[in-house]
C-alpha cells in the first residue's frame, strides 16, 4: 500500500499537469482558428488601437471619445467571443471553481485534490485486480444454475438480487449507505462485485479504498512499527468507503484481530459504510477474530450469502 504523501504529491503533479495539457491543447485551437478566421486577426488589431487611443483619451480627459471607444471595443469583444464559440475553443476558465486548480482553499487542500488522490490510491491498490475488468454488465447470471436446492434457496434467484442490491448501492451511494457482508465459498463472485461497486463510488466521486485483508492489515501494521505509509491508515478509518476483501485469508494475530475490530467498530460509530467479503461463516469469524467482532457484524451489517459454484473453474473448464 502507499503512502498518503505520495498520494497527494502525485494528486498535485497531475492537477498541475492537467493544467498546462488544457491551456496547450487551448493554444492549437487557437491558432489554428486565427488561420482560418482572419477576422480574429483584424478584430485584434481593431482591439489594440483601441486601447491606444483609449490611452491617449484618458490622458486629455476626452468624454464623449472615451465613451465611443468602450462602446466600439465591447462590440469587438463580443464578435470575438462568437468566433471563439464557433470555433469549439474551450473556455479558459479554471477546472475546478472551489480552487481556481490551484488546489487549496483558504489554505486547506481542495476536494478536486482529495479526489484525485483517492482515485490514485485505489488505482494502485487495484493494480493486480483491473476496475475495469470487473463492471456489472460483465457480471454474468448464467454461471449460477437455475434451480431449486433441497433447502429452498435457487443460486440463480439469488445471484440475480444480489446483483441488483449491488447496483442499487451504487446509485444510492451516500454517508449513510449500509455496511455489506458478502459470504460464501471462492471463486462466486463476491470480488467482482465489490470492485464494480467501488468502480462505481468513485466515479460518483467519493473516497474508496479497496484491498484484501492481508494487504490492508500489513499496511496497518508497517505504519504502526516501521512508520512506514503514515496516514494509511487514518485513510481507512475515515474514507467514504473501506472494503476488505477475502477476510480470513490472513494470518490472524492479536494485531490484526484488534486492526479489525478497531476498523469495524469506528467506522459503525461514525456511520461510514464497509462491505467487507469472506469465505467464512459467521460461526468461523467468531471463532477465528471474536465474538465481539462477530457480534458488530450481526447487529450492523446487511449479511448476504453467495451461492453458486466456483466461477473460474467452471470458465477454465470451458476455455479448455
Ligand atoms: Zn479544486
């Protein structure tokens, strides 16, 4: 995991170039539109004398001269304006109007700033598993067999509501969205689905961190002893949403044990959504962590089983 520095260093090293790759590109526009409007050309010319006499007029406190000279210039201002219009080029203003892109305001960093970090870290915690390659549209039903078990429960039915909470979360996405808990055996889709969610909240434009438990536990861990990522994990305790995926694929220590409970417990007291994925029964989240955290999980999370059997077995065998 990286640092919360390094986040923000790079957020401001993109919005700085993001800057100058729109004033640049503004620059072509441009001069290719005076080419092929040679009006813009006179109107500019026009412009400048103007401002000449504008000057002189001034100076000899001439009235009536100064008043034809702002009217004649507001005439040619707005000519201009239509051509630029005409001509598609973007406007100069700044991107973001909170900061005017410089990135701070009134000395605190600005949102567009904590957005793009967010958008960085996620990016590299999501290296090995591609955003993109895991969306709804691709979420497909048809691995999950149409029909009734013994026990009443039908993977395609299933499969097909989960789909639909994990869309309706999305488009709902806000502070006091539920915490998730996705259970169920490997390879069922439960990573898929978080990641398309996480996909999701970001674009909406909110701070998501996504990570396996081993990695976000080992991130916790290098920050609390060697000092190392500091703000890593303040960023789990505070962003809009925290998903930890694979829970029980870790060691489990008393360090992580007390990590878990700690992230679980204050994120629910601050009313800050986590969805957190798991093979494990809750039974076996009692025994392996401790009933309190089991106990947080009952009480707080909209629990929700997976069913189906192992996806990528069943695409290998098809490749095959
Ligand atoms: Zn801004």
């Amino acid at each position: 995991m990286i640092s919360r520095e390094y986040t923000y260093k790079k957020a401001f090293e993109n919005k700085k170039e993001a800057v100058k790759k729109r004033e640049f590109e503004r620059e072509l526009l441009l001069s290719a539109l005076y080419k092929s409007e040679p009006r813009l050309v006179e109107i500019e010319n026009e412009l400048k004398s103007l401002g000449a006499r504008l000057a002189l007029s001034t100076l000899a406190g001439d009235k009536a001269t100064l008043k034809e000279i702002r009217e004649k210039s507001k005439l040619l201002s707005k000519e201009k304006k239509e051509i630029l219009k005409k001509g598609k080029i973007p406007s100069d203003k700044p991107e973001c109007s909170l900061c005017g892109d410089t990135g701070y305001v009134g000395g605190k960093i600005c949102d567009c700033i904590k957005k793009e970090a967010s958008r960085i870290m996620t990016e590299e915690l999501s290296r090995e598993m591609p955003l993109g390659d895991c969306r709804f549209d691709n979420f497909d039903l048809k691995f999950y067999p149409d029909k009734t078990d013994s026990d009443g429960t039908n993977p395609r039915r299933r499969m097909t509501s989960i789909l639909k909470l994990c869309r309706e979360y999305v488009l709902n996405f806000g502070e006091n969205s539920e915490n998730l808990l996705f259970t169920g055996g490997a390879g069922v889709g439960k990573t898929h689905l978080t990641l398309a969610i996480v996909a999701g909240v970001i674009e909406k434009g909110y701070m998501a961190i996504y990570g396996s438990a081993e990695n976000l536990f080992s991130a916790v861990e290098n920050e609390k002893f060697s000092g190392e990522g500091r703000g890593n994990y303040d960023m789990m305790l505070n962003c809009d949403l925290l998903v930890i995926d694979d829970l029980g694929a870790e060691m489990a220590t008393s360090f992580t044990k007390s990590a878990l409970y700690n992230l679980v417990n204050t994120r629910i007291l601050s009313g800050k959504p986590t969805i957190i994925n798991t093979n494990l029964t809750i039974k076996q989240i009692e025994e392996m962590y401790s009933p309190r955290i089991s106990s947080r999980l009952i009480g707080h999370y909209n629990s929700n089983k997976f069913l189906g059997v192992d996806i990528r077995q069943q695409k290998s065998l098809i490749e095959k």
